[in-house]
C-alpha cells in the first residue's frame, strides 16, 4: 500500500513549531501558528472557560449521542453571537451546525458546495490563510484567488479586488475574511463591505465569510459588522465561524458553519443535504467546545467575564503592535513599519524576504511563516527588544 509514497513538506504553519520546540536557544520566539499567549508567554484556559467547565463536570448528566447538527441551544447562542438580532434569523432562514473548529465549518462548507454544484469554483483572496486552498480543494472544489493586499504600499488592494470580483462567474464561491484578515490584518472598511456586499448581489457570486477571530479586532459587534451587513444584502450565503481564539478553545475544536437560505424551506432543504455531508465526514461534533461556549453565553456573570478576558488579549495585542514599531525605530530601523499599527488581529506581515526569513530562524531561533506573516500575539514586553534588535540586523 504505502511502497510509493513520497515524504511530503511539513505544513507550514504548524511545521514551525516543531522547528521551535526542538530549539534550545533560551531567547527563541515562536511568531508562527496564530495562538494567543499572555505576557508570560502562557496561553492560559481562560477564567469563565474554567468555570464553565466546572459547572459542565457537575451537571452533565449523559454522554449520549446528540446528533449531527451538534447542540441546539450552542448552535441558537453562537448564531446569536455571531449575527446579532439579524433578521434572517427572525424569519427562520439560517441553519447553524456545530463544527470541529472553523477548519471544520470551512470543509463542510466546501462539501456543501460541491454536494450541491459538481465542479464549483471558489474564490479566495491573494494572499490567504494557508490551509483555506488545501481544505477547499480537499472537499472537491477548483480555487482561484482575487488581489487583495498591496504588498508594496501595505495596505488593501481595493480597487484590484473589486475588479477582479466583477469577473467571477455567477454562482461561483467568493471567500470573504469577516475580520482580523488572516494572514495581512487589513481588514476591509464599512464602505468596502457596503461596496462588496452589492457585488455578491448584482455579480451573483456566492458569499462565504470565514469568521475566526470576531472579537479580536475592534470588538464583538464591530468585527460583526460585515458579516452582517453580507447578510442583508444578499438572499443566500454561510459563515464559518471558529471559538478557537475569542474563547481560547483550541484544541477543544469547536466552531460553527451557519447556512442562510432565501426561505425557510429552502433553509430546511439546504439543512437535509447538510446532515449527509457531515454524517459521512465525521458523523457527529465533538460537544466538550460547545458545552462550554452554551455555558458561558447563557450566563449573564460569565458572559461579562469573557467580555473582560476576551478585551484583555483584544488590548494586549493592539499594545504589542505598537511597542514592536517602537522598539524598531529604537533600535535604528529607518524602514517605516507603523503599517503594522493600522493592522488588527493577530497576524502582519513584516514584508521583509524569505533570505530574512531564514536568518531570524537560523541565526536568532524567531520562527516566522516563510511569507513573513508574524503573530503578534506572541510579542510580549519580555522578548520584543530581541525581537526588534533581531529584524534589525537582518534587515
Ligand atoms: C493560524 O493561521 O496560525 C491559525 O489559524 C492556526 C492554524 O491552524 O493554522
């Protein structure tokens, strides 16, 4: 069976933290995978986390079965946090699954489509997270990119994207980052998402917004606000959400892939073709995630203590993006880096070459994505001056 095959690459995202582990440098820094981490370098089980968990261990009663759509009452709160008090949901049109992580909600999303239109095409963004083509062309889609980030100027290429979004085909699949753009943190405007939104209506391409990170750019509602918007604006589309960063789940897995249906018999018709596509992937999602996110957001106390330890990583980092760009400039860097202020989430690029690249990992164990993206949420007051000195002299 296995006689032919050949040693593949290590992803290369998840690659590098291998790479770190095994370094003994004292001073090493892993800017790699997109994990939240203090300023002690902990990625702690967050407060209302644990006191969910502890009411779960006394109530839970049953480790049966739920079913393939997961828990009603996560997939009725997640819904609710995702999309405010849309009116899609008023008028019954939006089907909410439990997912295995957003990973999970973006595969059966991509089965869906496929399921549902053979041979679909989908759209993502140049540049993009770096397992969104793997995960699309995994559930049997054909993916093509649109521009969007000015790699020169720093910032969005708005008018390459609008353009580009005026050729896709009708029914054809556009993903859309909700906020916190993975991996350049340039996020689109109000105006953008206004501009975008009646592109996927009069275009007629199918909206898909990834929403890993709602909380992590200006806020819960504020990151929302696209999505939202998207929502209004056309008659069908999903969102693939993720509870991995805002409630520090990840390794729980839990996410959601929410469908939006033009009525809600077409939304109970999407719905049946749904159950199949995740029954024959992994029958069922894991309920340990979702247990704890019902717990905390049917809660009044612990909802408002996740609001606080949620704008405390929202803050922290914002905190990080700026010390880096001082730190830098401290230590003789003319390159104008402040772009990376403008940026929100977790990830910037520091556009400096994969030869750089190299050398932070060889000569200063800092182990960044071959694209240059960072991880901003692993800059602590601790390791930024080794850090900024580090780019400095590789630059
Ligand atoms: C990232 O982009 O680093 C995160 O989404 C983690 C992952 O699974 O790649």
């Amino acid at each position: 069976m296995f006689s032919e095959l050949e040693m593949r690459p290590a992803d290369p995202i998840l690659g590098l933290t291998v790479k770190f582990k095994a370094d003994s440098n004292p001073n090493k820094i892993d800017l790699g995978p997109g994990i939240y981490k203090d300023e002690a370098g902990n990625t702690p089980v967050l407060e209302c986390v644990k006191a969910a968990e502890q009411f779960r261990v006394d109530q839970e009663n049953s480790k049966a079965y739920i079913n393939s759509a997961g828990s009603a009452l996560f997939n009725e709160r997640i819904t609710a946090l995702n999309l405010g008090e849309h009116r899609v949901i008023a008028e019954n049109r939006i089907r909410t699954i439990s997912t295995p992580g957003g990973t999970g909600s973006l595969r059966i999303a991509g089965e869906l489509i496929r399921t549902t239109k053979p041979g679909a095409t989908i759209w993502v963004s140049n540049p993009t997270w770096a397992n969104h083509q793997g995960v699309f062309t995994a559930a049997g889609l054909n993916v093509k990119t649109y521009p969007y980030y000015d790699y020169e100027n720093k910032c969005l290429d708005f008018d390459a994207m609008v353009e580009a979004l005026k050729q896709v085909p009708a029914d054809d699949a556009v993903l859309i980052h909700a906020c916190c753009h993975n991996p350049s943190g340039m996020d689109l405007s109000r105006e953008q998402w206004q501009e975008v939104a009646e592109l996927a209506r009069d275009v007629g391409f199918f909206p898909v917004v990834d929403m890993a990170y709602q909380g992590f750019g200006d806020g819960l509602e504020e990151d929302a606000y696209g999505v939202r918007l998207m929502a209004d604006v056309v008659d069908e589309m999903i969102l693939c959400s993720s509870c991995s960063k805002n409630f520090g789940l990840y390794r729980d897995r839990i996410g959601a892939c929410s469908v939006i249906g033009k009525s809600a018999e077409q939304a109970d018709i999407i719905n049946s073709v749904l159950m199949p596509v995740v029954r024959t992937n992994y029958s069922m999602p894991p309920a340990h995630g979702a247990a704890i996110v019902e717990t905390v957001l049917g809660s009044e106390e612990l909802t408002t203590q996740w609001h606080g330890e949620l704008k405390e990583m929202r803050d922290r980092i914002g905190g990080m993006r700026q010390l880096l760009v001082d730190k830098l400039v401290e230590n003789g860097v003319t390159r104008d880096f402040s772009f990376i202020t403008r940026q929100k989430g977790m990830f910037s690029f520091l556009g400096i070459d994969k030869d750089q690249v190299q050398r932070l990992q060889d000569e200063f164990s800092i182990y960044v994505v071959g694209s240059s993206r960072i991880s901003i949420a692993a800059i602590a007051p601790s390791n930024v001056d080794y850090l900024a000195q580090s780019i400095a002299k590789v630059l």
